[in-house]
C-alpha cells in the first residue's frame, strides 16, 4: 500500500515535532552516510574463494590392528 502525498507530508511535520528542525539534517547527513558505506561495502565484498583452493583439514590416522595369530 503506497503512501500518499498527505500521509508523507504528515509523517514529516510529525518528525519536525519530535526531532525538531535543527537535528533533521544531521539525522538525515548520518543516514545517507550509513547506506553510502552498505553500498560500498556490498559492491568490495571478496568473492568466495573457489572449492580447489579451500584447506581441507587432514583426516586423523586411525592406528591399525595388528593381524591376531594363533597360538597353540
């Protein structure tokens, strides 16, 4: 359900009131801020390095049973 010019207009003069109109810019200046860093960190993201070159542990060595001869 979009928003309507009046319901926009509305919830701004009800932002000036709460905030006042000297700290909306400052509020609006750390907003654009923090989606420009998002975006710039979103696009520098390292791809996921390819299945060949993971370091696959080693498997840990199960000591092996010595063969059972029989004694008579």
């Amino acid at each position: 359900m979009p928003f309507g010019p009046l319901e926009i207009i509305l919830l701004l003069v009800v932002v000036v009131f709460i905030f006042g109109a000297g700290k909306l810019p400052q509020m609006m200046k750390g907003l654009g801020q923090g989606v420009r860093e998002f975006k710039r960190e979103a696009h520098e993201s390292p791809a996921p390095a390819p299945l060949s070159s993971q370091v696959v542990p080693p498997k840990p060595e199960v000591p092996s049973a010595s063969p059972v001869t029989e004694r008579r």
